[in-house]
C-alpha cells in the first residue's frame, strides 16, 4: 500500500528558506515519477516541481528558488526552497504518479498522480 507523508513546513518570514520532506512507503521513489504541488486558499492547485526516474527535474518558477531531489536510499522525496515570498503561502503536496500515468509528459496535470500526500503547510510572511 503507497503512502506518502510530507513534513517540513512552517511559518517563516519573507526571505528564508525551509526544506519540505516526503517519506513514501510501498514503492520506491526512484521508479515513478513525483512532484511537489501547492494549493493556496481560493486558488487552484498547481505543480511546483517534478521529478522522473532519470532525474531530470521540471520546475514551474523560473527564478530557480526551488530545488527538488530524492534520496532513494531513504525512499525520500525533497523540495528545497530558498527566497521565500509571501505568495508561496499555500499547503504543499507529494505526489506520486499512477502506474502508466506519463506523467513526465504533462507533470502539472494532477489526474495524472494517483498518489498523494496529506499535505504541509508553509506559511510565508511579509
């Protein structure tokens, strides 16, 4: 059974930095496709990051604050994240893809990950 648990979040000023972690149970990381969502209040969830199995990683800000990486060893997925601003206020997910999901194809699309964790909130002020 595929689990996944985030920790990690917190509430920190504008500027600073904090490390999301995703624990994941049942498969391994290294063999499925994850990513990083955030959901802010009254807006619509979207992708952060993604991952594959090659390591080749996708980032929805270009401004290079965020880093995402995986430790397989610890079945472990991580989002880096630097300059904080208080529009990244928003609850952060893993996501793990479904089998056959491709999600290396389309990685924002959320329907494509049939996993997900219960999420950990970040809460930047200003």
């Amino acid at each position: 059974q595929v689990h996944l648990v985030e920790s990690g979040g917190g509430s920190v000023q504008a500027g600073g930095s904090l490390r999301l972690s995703c624990l994941a149970s049942g498969f391994s990381t290294g063999n499925r496709f994850m990513a990083w969502f955030r959901q802010a209040p009254g807006r619509e969830r979207e992708g952060v990051a993604g991952i594959g199995s090659d390591g080749r990683t996708n980032y929805a800000d270009s401004e290079g604050r965020f880093t995402i990486s995986r430790d397989n060893a610890k079945n472990t997925l991580y989002l880096q994240m630097n300059s904080l601003k208080p529009e990244d206020t928003a609850m952060y997910y893993c996501a793990a893809c479904s089998p056959f999901g491709f999600c290396s194809v389309s990685w924002r699309s959320g329907d494509r990950y049939g996993y997900w964790g219960q999420g950990t909130q970040v809460t930047v002020s200003s």
